[in-house]
C-alpha cells in the first residue's frame, strides 16, 4: 500500500477523509449513478493516470458476453492457478458483500485491505475533483490490489459493454466472449448485431478474441468486428470440456473457453523465463527423438501426469452464489442467478438432467425478477413446455435488488402468477422469498425434493441473507 500512498501524495489537496469498513459501504451504495457513462470514463482516465496508469500496465483478459461470464473466469482461474501462475479476478456483481468482487487466487479480498484500497482511490478522486460512480471506482481498486499483490495475470468481466464500460482502458492480451443472444425472433437480428459491436469495444490492436457462441452468423459479425479493429481472431470454441454429470452440458461450453483463454495465455504471453511445471495441464514442450529411455519410463509410472480431462472430471462444475447446488440440503436445493431467457432456457435443461439422474418427486421454482428487459412472454412459453414434461409448481415472488446489483424494475408477482395459470401451469404469487419457501417446502418432498430459486441476484442474496449468511 505504501506505492500506492505516494502517488495519492501527489494530488492530494489537504487531508481526505478516511472511511471505515462500514462508511466505505455506504459510499458505494449511494454513488452508483454519478454522470454519463461518456463523461465518467473520461474522469476515470484522469483517476487512472493519478494512480499510475494501471489500466493499460494489466495484463489483463477480458471476459464478456450475454451469459456464462463469471463462470468462465471461475474455470480460466483454476487452469491458470494450476499452471503456477498469480491470478486476479475482478466479477460483478456482489451477491452479499463488495468483497466478493475482489479475489487473489481465488482467495475474497480482506476487509483492512478493502478498506485501505477504498480510501486511497476515493481520497485520490476527490482531491482532482472527479465524479467517479462506485462501479468505476471498484474497478481502479481492483488494479491497484492486482498491482499490490503482483498477480501475473488479472481477469475482468465485462458488464457494461466494451464502450462504457472500465475495461476500455485496458489492452487486453485476451478478450473471450462467452455468447451474445437477445432472444430467438430474427427481427432481433440488428439488436444482436449492435450487442457484438459493443462487446468488441476493448478489443485492440493485437488483442486475441475467441468465442463459444454457436451461431454462425454472430461469429461471423464478431470476426468482422475483430479484424478492423486489428485483433487476432481464433476459432470459435466447439467441443464441451468433459465435466461430471450433468454439468458438462450445462457448463461444458464455458469451461472449453475457459481452457482456451489459459491455453493461448500460457503458450503465447507467459513470461518466457517462467519455470515449465512438470505437471503442466497446458505447457507445449518439445517432444523427445526416439523412444524414451527406462530410467523416463520409470519416473512417468512413478509420477503420472494429469490430463486436462482428468482436470475437468475432478473439478466441480457450480460456482458459489451464482449457480450452486446445495446437495445436502433437505430438499435439495438450486440457485441461479438467471435472468434472461438463454439463462433460463439453460437452467430448465439442467433441471431436467438431474430429473433423469435422480427421478424428482416434488418440484418446486420460486422465481423473482427485476430485469425490465425481460421478454416475459418468451419466458412464460418455456416455463409452459417445460411443466408440459414436467410434473411440479411455480412460486412467483417480487424482487429489489441492492445497490449494484443489476435491474431495477420488480415484475408484477401477481399478474405473472395469473398468466401461468391461465396457461394451466400450477403458480402462486408469493410476498417475498420465505413466504415462497413455505409453499415450496408443502410440495417438494423432503428427501427427494428440488427447490429452484432463480430469477435475479437479488433472490439469491435475499436467500443467503434469510440464513443469516453475512459472506460467501
């Protein structure tokens, strides 16, 4: 911390105020809206050149993309950890606690460290005069906590889209994007090309893009895009990294992005002096003339090597807080933040996977949104297929996000309920999640049960919150 107060020292005009934990929080709550995004990413510039022009110092891969972001980073970090590699991580949003947003090799971020790391970049805001809202603010803390602990390389999600979002400052080695959909109507064609133009706003000269979306059409906008922007374009992902059942077809895809962001990262940007792990799931080493000598066999029986399949076998496909299935609980219980119909198109399929892997007697969705975006008609149509397959109940909650969680908007619970009715699937509008929690415990048996809670962030923070769980 102490490079980092020198150069607040610089522009610091009298004493800034110095925050608590719980006054930094605060803060943040109340400052998400400031400017225009165009105006504040102009004052960002001028905050990240205060602090030493840590943008375009990271090496920095950025993910982006409608859905599968955080896993992605979740997966890619795993691989780069086992290949010995320092790994920063900065995802949105927090489910609980700003921390959450914040990992050093997968490790949250301390309240001291968070709190010092606060009070240097506010101070330094304040003393230049800038108007910086939290999100902007969280992100140059986050690069000064990267820089503090020397990661080798830091991950980034990208939330906003490339053009307002704080990641344009940065020159990315890597930029992955997990997939673009708006939704099935080809009306939506042009709307979906303006989302693959937005997703490219950081790509930059020399930056590797490569992608796991599936439409050839989107792919070939994305190549466009890349190639006038001077970036290196890779082909798309394919196959799906064999996880263990049933999150291989859930989660395959994103965890072979995932695998192919470390490969490139490791054989193309790794330092070139950088000690070559023995049990290296990726490094490309020179093959050996001839057949291998006794003494070589010996010590590879001895000490067999892991195979990146043997790597995706043995690591678990949920990502705590975002997509979580708590086995032990009774009845067993799921939560994803889904909250676009790609997303719960997926969580449907997932459902249906662990129906056949264990038949479910007593199925119970509670879902809440917030997402004024959300084509509910869309969704009412798959929740009605869906329950055509399979026996169970909707519980129809409202939803109010916390500060920095995403949507705005709560749906109308009862209106929702009376649409599903209308269309013979059994709901219940429900007042909050433990009135929901009620109901669904009446029809999901208690061995044997699922419980789904989705719908946006916020129900799942309001379910962690419920169990008087105060950090992930």
């Amino acid at each position: 911390m102490n490079e980092l107060k020198q150069s607040t020292k610089k522009v610091a005009v009298g004493s800034a105020k110095q925050r608590s934990y719980s006054e930094v929080v605060s803060y943040f709550d109340s400052n998400w809206q400031t400017t225009s995004n165009e105006t504040s990413l102009e004052s960002l510039k001028q905050l990240d050149k205060a602090l030493g022009s840590l943008a375009a110092k990271a090496n920095a891969i950025l993910v982006s993309g409608t859905n599968g972001k955080s896993l992605t980073i979740h997966y890619t970090t795993k691989i780069l950890r086992k290949e010995g590699l320092s790994v920063g991580t900065f995802s949105a949003p927090h489910i609980l606690t700003y921390n959450e947003r914040f990992a050093h090799n997968q490790e949250l971020i301390a309240n001291k460290t968070f709190t010092d790391l606060a009070n240097d970049v506010i101070g330094t805001a304040e003393s230049l005069e800038l108007a910086i809202n939290s999100y902007e603010l969280l992100f140059m803390m986050a690069l000064c906590h990267f820089k503090q602990v020397n990661v080798d390389v830091a991950l980034f999600e990208v939330t906003r889209g490339g053009y307002s979002d704080p990641t344009v400052l940065c020159n990315p080695r890597i930029a992955a994007i997990t997939r673009i959909t708006e939704d099935h109507a080809p009306e939506k064609s042009e709307k979906v090309k303006a989302l693959v133009d937005d997703c490219m706003g950081s790509v930059k000269k020399g930056t590797n893009v490569v992608s796991a979306n599936q439409s050839k059409i989107v792919l070939n906008d994305m190549e466009a895009v890349v190639e006038s922007r001077g970036g290196l374009w890779t082909m798309p992902i394919r196959k799906l990294a064999p996880l263990a059942y049933p999150f291989e077809q859930l989660h395959g895809r994103c965890a072979a992005l995932a695998e192919r962001v470390a490969d490139i990262y490791i054989n193309d940007y790794a330092e070139k002096e950088a000690v070559v792990l023995s049990d290296s799931l990726l490094t490309k080493t020179k093959g050996r003339r001839g057949r291998p000598t006794l003494e070589a066999k010996r010590q590879s029986e001895l000490n067999p090597k892991q195979t990146i399949e043997q790597f995706w076998t043995e690591n678990h496909g949920t990502l705590p807080g975002r997509f979580e299935l708590l086995e032990k609980e009774r009845p067993m219980i799921v939560l994803d933040n889904a909250e676009n119909i790609d997303a719960f198109e997926n969580l449907l399929l997932g459902v249906r996977l662990l129906h056949y892997r264990r038949p479910l007697k007593g199925l119970a969705l509670i879902i809440a949104s917030n997402n004024e975006s959300l084509d509910t008609t869309e969704l009412l149509r798959a929740l009605r297929y869906f329950f055509k397959k399979t026996s169970g109940h909707i519980f129809i909650c409202p939803s109010q996000p916390l500060p920095g969680q995403s949507g705005t908007v709560s749906w109308d619970a009862e209106q929702i309920a009376s649409d599903l009715k209308s269309m013979k699937v059994k709901a219940k509008a429900c007042t909050d999640l433990n009135n929901a929690m009620s109901a669904a415990a009446s029809v999901a048996d208690t061995n044997e049960g699922l419980i789904v809670i989705t719908g946006s962030t916020s129900i799942i923070s309001e379910y962690w919150l419920n169990r008087s769980v105060k950090k992930l």
